[in-house]
C-alpha cells in the first residue's frame, strides 16, 4: 500500500493511496494559519471508479460467514493497538487545532468499536418466532444493505466515523468516507489501519456539499451515517429519504447542565469546566446552558471561575486545553452569541475575549455569563465554542422545565448526591443521553443519539448495528402439506341468500 503524504491531493480507494486529478485546496492551521498540507475535491471519474470497486468488493464480503468477518475486524482493532498512532494524532492537532492528549485519546479510543460489533454480529443475526402453523419454520435473518455513505464531522473525526464504519462492516457492507474538509489530512492518514480489508470495500473520499450530494443520491449506495449541523442534518435526511434510503443523523445540541442544591460543588464545577471546555466547546455534547439552583448559585459560581482560570491556552501541541476554534467564521459565531447576551444583561465572570497571548489564529477564551434569560439567542442557539451560560433557578422543578425548554434533545447533565433528583432527572429529561455526576461518557453497548432536532437513529448498541443491516422474514415449511385455506375454498365455506351462493 502506497504512503500518505500531506503535500500531495489524495484519496483512498481500492487498498491504497491515489492522486486525485480534483482541484487542490490548502488547509490552514486554525492556531497559527500556517499550511499544513493539501486536499483535493474527487472528480465524477474518481468517484464511480470507487463506488464501482467498492460494489464488487462489498459483494465478496457479505459472502463471507460473520466468523471470518469478525476475525478481519479484530486485526483492524489490533493494528490500531499496535500502531504507532502520533503521526495521525499529530496531523489532527494541526490542522483543526485539538490538543494532543485529545488527539491521540480519540485514535487509541476506537479499537473497541470494532471488537464490540465484530461479536456483536456474530451473536446477534436474527429471531426464531414462535410458530403461527405446524409444521413450520419461521424466522426472521439480518442482511447487509450494500455501501453505507459516512459523512463525518471535524470535531471526532476518526472515533465518530470508527462508529458507524465498525457496526457497517460487521454487518457486511462496504463503506464510504466523506471526511469533512478540515479533518481530511488525519482521516486519510488513520486509513492505512483498514489494510487487511479487501481491497476497495472501503474508500476515503475528500470533497464538499456537492460529494455528500453526489453519494446520496448515487444508486450506488444504500445507507448514510451524519453527523453535524441541525440544518446539514435536515438537508441530509431529506435526501436520503428521497432515495429511500436509511440515515442516521446526529444533529448536535445544546446541552444542558444542571447543579441541585445537593450538588457536590468542588466536583460539580470540575466537572462542569470539562463538560463546557473540553475542546474549546466544540463538542456535540458540550454543556452549554447551565441552571444552577439559587441556594448553591454563588458558591458554585466562584468555584466554576477559579476551576476555568486555571485552564492554559495555546495550539494543540503545546501545554495547554485550550486549543483554537476550527475557523474564523466559528469564532465569529461565538462573539456574537457572548455580545448578543453582554447586551440584553449577561454578565461575563470570566473569558469573553480573544486571549491577548495568542494574536494569531482562532481562540477565544473559556468564558462564563451569568444573569442569562430566555431572551437570548446563546439559550437558543448551538454555540460550538467555549461558552457556558448560566441561569440563575429556585430549585430542581425550574432547572428540569427550562432545560427541557429547547428544541435541541441530545444530551443532559446533572450534579447532584440526592438519588431522588439524580432518579427524576433520568425520567424527566428529554434527552437521548443522561449524564449524572460524569458528563460526556459513552459505551460501545449503549445507544448514543438524540431526541428532537438533535437527530435521528442511534449509533453503537445493537441499535447502531441494526442502522446497517436490514431484515427478511423466512418461512419454511419443511413438512409440506396442502393447506386447508388454499383455492379452492370447500362448498360450506359460501354462504346462500335467495339461492345464490355469494363469498
């Protein structure tokens, strides 16, 4: 298999690295804006010549018996183990700013993925029914859908697409990638781990709006994995519909976080530097609204402020946990939600400014508002930025109606060491993932995804795998017989008036 090299506009497809004939964009280093190497946009050439190897590869794969399968993706998850993975990590931190403690976390994270689906699909196949008529076998099998499309964010680029790339080849399809533009450079690197695949079962194509589109709508494929945006999320959704084709999508969000009066404090406002930091906010569950009871306000609030001034700024590869924003227009966003709240009455306790230590590129500083009400658009909108704005409440009953108060549904934060609110929490909360006292964890065997305009469908679980697989009723009857309902219908069985027989 041929080498990645940054300097060159290539893609993955049919086992190793190709040069792209497509236009050649830089890509810029959100913390110094220097170039960090080139991408290209694939031709419609480059495109059906993938999607084509991809289809005959795909078609050898779920041909194979899921023990064979499941051995492959072992050796997937042994070469991310065994690899040495700084490189990747390394490109990641550069060109879209993530410290690299995060950086390389996130690569060593996914070997797991592969080794949860790859039994997952061994054990779970199908369902023997009880039988609805003697004699009969009836039972239900689970099959491949043919290549899934996987159109994948900045900010987890290699574990949120190990996800739903894990669950599609366990199930037995093929699989296309659509790195998003700024996370292309690591995406292609970390593909060199697929190389005891089959050649062409799974590409890496880098490219815009106009290749997503393309994917869809292509005959070609037949499954499609979001994650982004609510408004990218609909127009994905859209078109995948229209082609009738399944997609799961996970929107982003504006999570929640809520501190009771029980609230451990010291752990609460750790905890909640994390939740709302972590990655300069760009996190699709960051903790971004906050609603902290009245009898414990002020003294969270202090101990939030002193935890959040200890945070260091810088790029991704110096000592520090706060990196850049992606790009000019995501700090841009940020700015005005702070100001848009500054104006209408929020006070800032911290940040809500670019650091005077780093000039150049994209940072802002980790930044806390209080005195924050309805009327702002930061309580609204997704922020993707490192800001947490906080409500003043009376008590639990308040903090769940205005968490719930959103259109956003993914996930949902609480601190507290009563198990009566942690328990109310769980049940009331109109979220697709609760957090109580540990925000942001997940687990291979537990569904991750969204309520509301949050998404649709669920990653991981057996959930995330039944996304890439689709289910056929067998009915066997291994004792045959004529059945007493087929034509034609014995005499007693029509009816007489006026000495006509009618059915």
């Amino acid at each position: 298999m041929s080498s990645f090299d940054l300097s060159k506009p290539q893609y993955y497809s049919s086992g190793g690295y190709r040069q792209s004939l497509g236009p050649v964009l830089e890509v810029i280093d959100p913390a110094r804006l220097e170039t960090v190497g080139v991408i290209t946009e694939v031709t419609g050439d480059e495109l059906s010549a993938t999607l084509d190897a991809a289809t005959a590869a795909q078609r050898k794969w779920k041909a194979l018996d899921a023990k064979t399968r499941a051995t492959i993706l072992h050796k997937i998850a042994n070469r991310i183990e065994a690899t040495d993975m700084r490189r990747c990590a390394e490109i990641m931190s550069r060109e879209m700013g993530k410290p690299y403690p995060e950086a390389i976390g996130e690569v060593a994270n996914c070997a797991g993925a592969f080794r949860y689906f790859a039994e997952m699909a061994r054990d779970e196949a199908g369902k023997v029914a009880g039988t609805t008529q003697a004699g009969s076998f009836q039972f239900a099998r689970y099959e491949p859908l043919g290549l899934s499309v996987h159109i994948m964010p900045f900010n987890f680029p290699i574990l949120l697409m190990c996800w739903t790339v894990a669950a599609s080849l366990a199930s037995g399809n093929g699989c296309i990638i659509k790195p998003a533009p700024a996370t292309t450079l690591s995406t292609l690197e970390f593909m060199q781990v697929f190389a005891d695949l089959p050649d062409g079962l799974i590409a890496c194509l880098p490219g815009g709006a106009a290749l997503a589109q393309a994917l869809i709508a292509s005959p070609k494929t037949h499954a499609v994995a979001f994650t982004g945006s609510v408004a990218a999320g609909r127009a994905v959704a859209m078109a995948a519909a229209g082609q009738m084709k399944p997609a799961v999508i996970e929107a982003g969000g504006s999570d929640p976080m809520i501190i009771t009066a029980h609230a451990p404090l010291e752990i609460a406002a750790a905890g909640a530097v994390t939740a709302a930091f972590h990655m300069s906010g760009q996190v699709c569950t960051s903790a971004e609204r906050f609603f902290v009871v009245d009898a414990v306000f002020d003294d969270f609030i202090a101990k939030f402020v002193a935890e959040t001034r200890r945070l260091r700024i810088g790029h991704g590869l110096s000592c520090a946990e706060i990196g850049p924003l992606v790009s000019e227009a995501a700090r841009a966003k940020v700015i005005r939600l702070v100001e848009d709240a500054v104006s209408k009455g929020a006070k800032v306790e911290t940040g809500g400014r670019i650091p005077p230590s780093e000039p150049v590129g994209w940072f802002y500083e980790p930044t806390i508002l209080t005195g924050c009400t309805a009327d702002m658009a930061i309580m609204h909108e997704e922020c993707f930025g490192p800001v947490a704005a906080v409500m003043r409440v009376a008590d639990f009953n308040e903090a769940i109606d205005k968490a719930n108060d959103s259109e956003f549904g993914l996930g949902a934060s609480v601190f507290t060491t009563s198990l009566e609110e942690a328990m109310d929490a769980a049940e009331r909360l109109e979220a697709g993932m609760v957090w109580v006292n540990n925000p942001l964890i997940d687990n291979d065997a537990l569904p991750f995804g969204g309520w509301k305009s949050s998404g649709i469908g669920r990653e991981l679980s057996r959930l995330g795998l039944d996304t890439f697989r689709r289910s056929k009723m067998v009915i066997i009857d291994h004792k045959p017989v004529r059945q007493d309902w087929w034509y034609p219908y014995p005499d007693d069985w029509f009816y007489e008036t006026g000495g006509r027989k009618h059915v």
